[in-house]
C-alpha cells in the first residue's frame, strides 16, 4: 500500500515526507536543483541561513507555478533571542516567502548555551504567525528534553544525520516520545561509505526493481522518516523521488535495520558550536 505524501505534525499541520536539501551548493546549483525538484514531484526544500544560498532558493520559489513546503535553520552564531528575531526576518526576506513554513535550530552549539533562549524565540515566531512550524536540527535526547521542560513547547522536528549505517535508534526513540518527527539529513550516506554499494542493498533494490538509493530512501519513508537527500543532477533528483513508489517487506526492513554500525559521518552534535 502506497504511503500518504505527507505526514502530520504536532502542531496539526503537514509536512511532505521527501524534499530536497541543498547544502554545499552554489548559488546556481541551488536555483536549477529546486526548479528541477519542482518539477520531478517534490513539495518540500530544506536551506539555512549557513548554507549562504536562501537568496538562490527565493529565486527559484518565486518563478515556481505551485509553492513548496520550505524550511531554513538558524546559524549557530546567531543564537539568542533578539538576535534570532533579526535572524528570521532576514531569511524569509532572501528566501521572498511572507511566512515560513518551518524554522530550525541548526544545532544546539551547547558550549554557547543559548538554545533554549533562542527556542523562546522561536516560540515567539510561532505565536505571532510568522512560521506555520518550529523544531531543531542535531538534538540529542538530554537537549530536546531540556527545551520541553524549560519552556513547555517541544519541537515538531528533529533533523539529524540519519541513514542505514547510523540509524540513530536513541534519538528516534526519544524524539517519539515527544511527538517530534525525526528528519533525515544525509538520508543516503555519503560515497565514502559505500552504502549504496553495500551488498543488501544492492541484492534489494534487484529484487524490487529499484536503484540502490530508492532502497534507502524507500526504507526512511517505510520507518516513519522525512529524508532530504541532496543532488545537483537533475536524472538523480527525479530518480529519488520514485522511492515513493518503492514498497519494502519486513524482511528487507529487517536487513536493512541489521546494517547499523553506529558510527556517524558528520560532526558530533555535542562538539559544534
């Protein structure tokens, strides 16, 4: 059976389960991957302010005939109440959209602490209109537990690398807890890791008529996962969104889970700030 396009957030409001993120691109990378994004299917592109390519992202929303579903993170070195507040303005001013859709924490840069300052401001955003949807990005399960009993709001989304070899089990688990949805950066791997040649990926994809990375996406989607695979080519953009149309058993779930080692790719979230 065929999976809803969308999910339901806590807020009561949706977000669509596959988009396309556009970190490390330039300028006109940007442009041409949201415009061929649009165009393949997707609803949903994910930017942020140290991605230094909103401005490039507004382009292409603006020449759009339907709107997307967008989502900008705060910088780490603007955390704090007054400054996030001048933050947002300035992004939904590059980004040309009158109100976001969501808003993220990008990291929770503990040694500034400041996230749960920010986070009221967040809350402020939120209340006045201005952002449909607030959440974070990179929080561990003692951060997200401290922005709830701090201020009493939980997040709607926690996005963190996520993908077969580091399955992030803790962090889903407390984020279900909360209610949170947990977002996938990274969805894929990376090529240094060779997860798409990895050999039960390759044997499922076969039996599914797939490619490796539908599998992978398939398999984010089918465990409750938004994922924001990142691709500049426009054949690659089209052919990770057909992971809609991939259906996986529990058996090939159930290989696929055996495939975390635990070890992650990125940086750790308690080491960025």
């Amino acid at each position: 059976m065929a999976l809803d396009p969308e999910l339901t957030l806590s807020d009561g409001t949706t977000i669509p389960r596959l988009g396309i993120g556009v970190f490390q691109m330039t300028d006109e990378q940007a442009e041409a991957a949201v415009a061929a994004a649009a165009q393949a299917g997707y609803r949903l592109v994910d930017t942020a302010q140290g991605y230094a390519n909103e401005a490039a992202v507004g382009r292409a929303l603006a020449r759009l005939d339907a709107p997307l579903y967008v989502t900008t993170k705060l910088r780490n070195d603007l955390q704090g109440y007054d400054s996030t507040l001048r933050a947002f303005d300035e992004s939904v001013a590059r980004l040309g959209v009158e109100v976001l859709d969501l808003f993220l924490i990008h990291w929770p840069a503990p040694a500034r602490d400041l996230y749960v300052e920010t986070w009221r401001a967040f809350v402020r955003l939120k209340e006045e209109g201005r952002v449909r949807s607030i959440g974070v990005s990179n929080f561990e399960p003692q951060h997200l537990e401290r922005l709830v009993a701090e201020t009493g709001v939980a997040p709607v989304v926690n996005q963190v690398e996520l993908h077969p070899y580091f399955q992030q089990a803790d962090v889903r688990a407390a984020d279900a807890a909360l209610g949170v949805v947990t977002e996938a950066w990274g969805p894929l791997g990376q090529a240094k890791t060779g997860l798409l040649s990895d050999e039960v990926v390759v044997r499922i994809a076969r039996e599914r008529d797939a490619t490796p990375a539908q599998v992978v996406l398939a398999w984010h989607l089918a465990i409750g996962n938004v994922a924001i695979p990142k691709s500049v080519t426009p054949a690659r953009i089209v052919e990770n969104f057909g992971a809609v149309r991939v259906e996986l058993d529990p058996a090939d779930l159930a290989d696929l889970a055996a495939l975390d080692t635990g070890v992650r790719i990125g940086a750790n979230p308690f080491d960025v700030n």
